[in-house]
C-alpha cells in the first residue's frame, strides 16, 4: 500500500480511496470553502479557497484543514 510521508502523519492510498468514497454529490462543480490552518507545498497558513469536497477530505487527512462544510459524519481523526 502506497504512503505519503511529508506530513505528521502518514496518509495511506486506502484513507484518500474511502474520503472520495464517502463523496454523495453528483457534480465535479460542487465545492467547499476551506481555510488553511498549516503551510503546504502550495497553501500558507490563512489562505481561503474553495475546492472540491474529495480534495477538502485529503487536505483534511493531511492536517492542512480542520473542517469542511459537507464533511462525512462519524469520522474519527
């Protein structure tokens, strides 16, 4: 099973699978506003944009985010 290693902790291909897997929207232009609460490679800390919910569950994995409107209930991170 592939893993990214850059962030505190390790993102698994199988989490990224499951987070667009909980995805029950019916558009690629369904989108979510998210705020950056860490630097990434791309984002800095305070930046807002809005993006597609499956990508806000892997900023979310990754610790970039801490929520996002739409979110999956019952998720345990």
């Amino acid at each position: 099973m592939a893993e990214e290693t850059k962030g505190a902790k390790a993102i698994t291909t199988n989490e990224i699978v499951k987070s667009q897997a909980s995805y029950k929207g019916n558009s690629q232009s369904d989108l979510v506003e998210i705020t950056i609460v860490k630097d990434g490679s791309f984002y800095k800390k305070g930046d807002k944009d809005k993006v597609h919910p499956t990508t806000a569950a892997i900023f979310k994995a990754k610790g970039l985010i801490d929520s996002y409107k739409g979110e999956p209930k019952g998720e345990t991170k």
